[in-house]
C-alpha cells in the first residue's frame, strides 16, 4: 500500500474545523482551541492551502478582522476529493486504531495472517506489530478469548462464536471509513459493495434507517462468511417469532444460500440496529424490560441526584431501546459506538454516572454491558435533562442525525441549551427531509447539497459547531433578523442596490460575531474540591445520634448561607418518613433533600466522625457529606468526583481515620482525578 503524507494530523484537524465552521473563525480561536500558538496555526495553512491547490481548490480565505473561511462551494470541493482519493489525509493509524484492525482482520480472515500482513496494513515496523499484538491478547481476555499463532494458520482468535462476533461488530464501524475511502484493502472491496447495496435496498423496502456503521460492518461479515463453519444456537429465543419478521424475509430473499442459523442472526441484528423501535418478543424476557429501564433510571437518579420532571417519558425511551437490545446483552451481538470517544469526552460525567448505574442492569442481565453500550444510555440520560424556556417568538430548527435516536435527541438538548428562543427543535429521519421546508434553521451530521440554511456539524458537537449554531441563530432568529431588516430598509435609502446583498451578509456576520466571541466550552461547573475548604470539612470525636450528625454536617452550609434551616429540616424528614438512607457505601452518607426546600446555591460540606453513627436502618456513618443543589446539573460534577473518591472502601477508611479537616483535604486533593 503507498501513502501519501500529504497533510499530518493537525493540518486535517484544523481543515475539518473550518470546514464545519459557518462564518468566520478567528485564528487566535483555533489557536486556543488547538493549544498551539497563532505562528504555528498560520503555518498549518499555508500547508492545507498548498493541498487545496494541487488539488485545484481554491485555498482558505483570510479577511482582515474576521478571520479565515471556507465557502459552501469549496466545503463541497474538498468533500468530493477525500471522497475520490485512494488514499486518506491521516495515514498515521493510533496504536487503538491498529489494535482494532488487526482484531478484525484476524476474526473474518480469508487466509492465514503473519506480522507481516499487519506491517504492511499499518504501514508501521515489526516491533511496534509485536507489541500491539501483545495489548490485543490482553483485550481479548476480557471477553473470555485467547489471540493464537503456529506456522501454518498464522494469528487467529480462538473462544466462543458468540463472543468472537461480538467483539468484530463492537470495534469494526470505528474502521469503516478507513475501507470506504480504501486506505486499507483487506477484503475483497467489491463483493463488499454489493452486498452493502442490497442492504440497503433491504434498508428501503423496510422504510427503515440503521446505527451509523452497522449495514457496512454486516456488508463485510458476509462477504467474507464462506470462510467460517460456525454453528449458533439460539436456545432461549422463540425463532419463530424471528422467523416471521419483515426483516428474516429479506434476508432470505436476498440471501437465499446463507444457513438459517445465520438468517436468524443477520436479522437479529437489523432488529437491533434500527433507529426505531420494533415492537417484537425476541425473548422470553421481553415483558422485563420495562421493569429494567424504570430500575436503571431510578439508580441513575439515586447516585447522581438528578431528579427527571419527564421522568415516566425517559423511562420509556430506555425502555425502548432495552426492547431491542436485551437479545443483543444475551448472545453477545454488539452495536458499534463510532461516537464512543466523542462521548467520553464532551460528556464525561454523563457517561460515568450512567456507567455506574448500569451496574444495576449487569447485575439484573447477569451481563456485561460494553461501553458503546454505555455510551448510548448517556445520550438518553442527557437528551432529558432539563432546559430553559423558549421565548414567544417563532424559531424552528430541523435537526437531521442519522446516528441513532439516542444521539438525535442529545443533539436536540443541546440545541434547546444553547438556542433557548427556539419555539421548536424537531428531529426529523433523512429520508423524511424535503428541501422545500419551512424552518429557519437545519441542523445537520450529513451534507445536504442543496440546503440553502444548513448548519453542518459534528454527531457529538465539538465547541466549533457550538459556535457556528451560536452565529448562524443569532443571525436568523426573529428578533435579530427584525433588527438586521431594520437596519436594511434604512441603508437602502443611501446604498447601491448592487451592493446591498454584500452589506446585508456583512451585517449578519458583524451581528452574529460581536455576540458570540469565544468558544462556549461544556462544563457541569465546578468540582468537589472547589467547595472542601476551610470550615466546610469537620471532624467529630464524640457519640452523637443521627439527627445531631445531621445538624452538625450542615451548620458550615447554614453559616455560608448556601441553605436555610428548612433544608435540614428537611434532610431529617426524609429519613423519617421516607426511609430516604442515602447511603452511597457502607460508612458513607450523602444527605440532601429536595432543591425546593430551601436551597439557595450549589455548596457541599462534609464531617467525619470517629465514633460511627447509627443511622434508622441499621446501617452506620463514619462520613456525612451534606450536597445542596440549585439546579439539576451543576452538581455533577461534584458527584462524579464524590463518586470517584469515596467508589473505594480503602478510601472511605483512611479518610475516616484522618484527624484534621487540611489532612483530608490534602488525601482528596492527592487521589483525586483531574
């Protein structure tokens, strides 16, 4: 394979910003967004303007006093040439995007596989194969699976069918793109593309749209299933409910060769994929699921203190997606996360507290439950958080996001966050989208060539697309574009009417620029340690019961003000009358009551006590944190960090046989993770 270096990883990052960037972008923004210096930011260019020329696009604008474009055409342009190009513009795989092809490879292989065969594909030397086929081995363990080699078959991936499958479904849409746009050629490309068509004539006739990845991931399993003599059994599955579905007709319509155990998993698989929910009993457990998804957003909101006003419409939606997953959880059939890490990082306290509370559903399943899968409970958790009110004027925004109904409505959240004067936020599928709609704004993953209002961004947004939904709202939304028309009628009394078309566009960019100055970066406000200072950690030496703990654990929230006596009152009530514990681990406590009864702002105590206090289940405290919060996420994290901390009983314990308030903020400061 032959690659060509012609732009490193910060050039394609910085041309994927401008790219999905409307309007224009400051250098010295880009430069504080990449951490790097405005010199090094202007050198970058110079290298993508070189590209784009050879390539026979026109290079990025710079305009004095606004900053640097790419205009719809030129976006179009280079869109067209990654897409003809044999070869991607990052070439330089990460040591978790080799790992992941050589998984794959390895798993639907057509002939034995030597280190060679990976130092050709990754482009990279024996020792660096060696060592990742070491970090493979160990991966591979946590599924029950063992990477083999002799001389004759080359590596291969031995251990349950089930499992082995799983893993390639889990970890292959991460790849896809690099196949779509042959920077990797392992497979036979055509059958590939054959196969992917005739899914998604499957995909039509089912008005039906798929998880982004999964048609493609399937596309390949095929193409190269002649190689394997698996056999499943699907033991606690009524196959005759499967067999009846729209989908195993199709299957065996199109694919009438394939085995029928292999029917029944293909159309497992397009059940459990869509962006709809199919109301179909693959399991005897269906009629669970409901109790399952009412039990994880009650855990949810028991360690995170988030109480959901929709809370029986959140419920639902897990519900739904529980529906057709529980058959996935039991035979091992995982749905790829593309967005997995974009997850992670743009919600990282989400995802943690949904991981913590999806202990809760392992333990119910009796089944692991992957971080993919992690990662979209978090968009459910996220898309029903609360929202500010929109104003009286009408604003409507289209949101097209063809990556799953979880992600679309935690796109739509974060729209309603950050355009509160939207009137209405609607996800509409792909295939429902008409150009000739009559919203303001469309919000979009996918480009849409002739869509004369389109804000393109990212399926999780990065701080550029934030600001680019800032700009182009403020630009358009009632009030400004009254304001903006206002100014218009006036200047055409004075203005060429050639040149007011060129004025009304500067007039919008001006307008959207002098409100929207720097990047709106995410946050769930500050962290645990922000609030453990001075007086707001105690330490107790006496027997007292618990509503003197109570009292006592509290009074640095009342001195401050952060609280009103109703408050603890109301922390005691709880206990009483509600058998409201709040014990978070054996010795730990975490007291709060409702935001309505007394709250005045974010604040958290906490005292220790050396003689352990007896709580009214029997349970005793060692530690009492006192959480007070003014709204429903602030608080997160400095849950998250509670969490993080106090998850260890070793912790609980040290913390507990400290003896000064800087001492145990010292500990939490040292073990805590920044």
């Amino acid at each position: 394979m032959s690659i060509s270096y012609t732009l490193d990883k910060r050039c394609t990052e910085i041309l994927n910003i401008v790219m999905y960037t409307t309007g224009y972008l400051k250098i010295q923004d880009l430069a504080d967004d990449l951490e790097v210096s405005k010199r090094s930011v202007y050198y970058d260019i110079s290298k993508i303007n070189e590209w784009l020329i050879d390539n026979g696009i026109d290079p990025i604008i710079q305009e004095r006093g606004k900053g640097i474009i790419l205009h719809k055409e030129q976006v179009q342009a280079i869109q067209k040439t990654l897409n003809q190009t044999k070869s991607e513009s990052i070439l330089v795989f990460t040591p978790e995007e080799r790992q992941r092809i050589e998984i794959c490879t390895i798993i639907v292989r057509n002939h034995p596989l030597y280190i060679e065969d990976f130092m050709d594909t990754c482009q990279v030397s024996r020792n660096t194969i060696i060592n990742d086929l070491k970090s493979v081995d160990t991966f591979l363990e946590n599924y029950a699976l063992q990477l083999t080699y002799n001389i004759k078959d080359g590596y291969r991936i031995n251990g349950d069918i089930i499992k082995k499958r799983a893993v390639f479904f889990m970890l292959f849409p991460s790849l896809w793109h690099f196949y779509e746009n042959h920077v990797i050629e392992t497979f036979d490309a055509q059958k590939v593309y054959d196969i992917l068509n005739t899914r998604k004539k499957i995909e039509s006739e089912l008005h039906a749209e798929y998880v982004s990845g999964i048609l493609p991931a399937l596309a390949v399993f095929l193409s190269t299933i002649q190689n394997r003599n698996d056999e499943i059994s699907f033991s606690d599955m009524d196959e005759e409910e499967i067999i009846e579905t729209n989908e195993y007709h199709l299957i065996n319509k199109y694919f009438p060769n394939l085995k029928d155990h292999e029917k029944i998993y293909i159309a497992l698989h397009l059940l459990g994929s869509r962006l709809q929910t199919i109301p179909v009993n693959v399991m005897k457990e269906e009629d669970k699921t409901y109790e399952f998804a009412k039990a994880l957003v009650h855990e949810f909101e028991r360690i995170s203190y988030v109480f959901y006003d929709r809370e029986e419409e959140l419920i639902n939606a897990i519900n739904a997606h529980l529906k057709t997953s529980l058959y996935r959880f039991k035979y091992g059939i995982q749905l790829g996360n593309p967005m997995l890490n974009n997850i992670k990082t743009e919600y990282e306290e989400l995802f943690e507290l949904t991981k913590r509370a999806c202990k809760i559903l392992e333990n119910d399943l009796d089944s692991l439950i992957s971080d993919a899968e992690v990662a979209y409970l978090t968009l459910h958790f996220g898309a029903f958080m609360p929202t500010q009110k929109a104003n009286k004027h009408a604003f409507r925004i289209m949101i097209i996001c063809p990556n799953g109904i979880g992600t679309g409505n935690m796109l739509r959240q974060e729209v309603s966050t950050l355009v509160p004067q939207a009137t209405e936020i609607k996800n509409i599928p792909l295939s429902s989208y008409r150009p000739n709609h009559d919203y303001d704004v469309v919000i979009s993953t996918v480009m849409l060539a002739n869509e004369q209002r389109l804000i393109m961004v990212h399926p999780i947004l990065t701080d550029q697309d934030r600001v680019a939904i800032l700009r182009n709202c403020m630009a358009t939304e009632p009030q400004a574009k009254m304001q903006i028309d206002d100014i218009l009628k006036i200047a055409s009394n004075y203005i060429n009417p050639d040149q007011l078309n060129d004025f009304h566009k500067n007039l919008q960019d001006y307008y959207s620029s002098i409100q929207v100055q720097k990047v709106p970066h995410k946050t769930y406000d500050r962290g645990l340690l922000d609030f453990l200072k001075g007086s707001h950690i105690q330490c107790v030496n006496s027997q007292v019961s618990w509503e003197e703990a109570i009292h006592i654990s509290a009074q640095p929230l009342l001195d401050d003000g952060s609280i009103s006596n109703d408050y603890v009152n109301a922390i005691i009530n709880d206990q009483k009358n509600k058998g409201l514990y709040m014990f978070l681990a054996d010795d730990l406590v975490l007291a709060h009551s409702a935001i309505e009864n007394g709250v005045n702002r974010l604040d958290v105590s906490m005292c220790t006590f050396k003689e352990p206090v007896p709580f009214l289940n029997g349970q005793n405290a060692r530690i009492i944190l006192v959480l007070c919060a003014e709204d429903k996420t602030k608080h997160i994290h400095v849950l998250n960090d509670m969490l993080n901390i106090f998850s260890k009983k070793k912790s609980i314990d040290q913390i507990a046989s400290l003896n000064s308030p800087a001492e145990i903020y010292s500990y939490i400061d040292k073990h805590i993770e920044k």
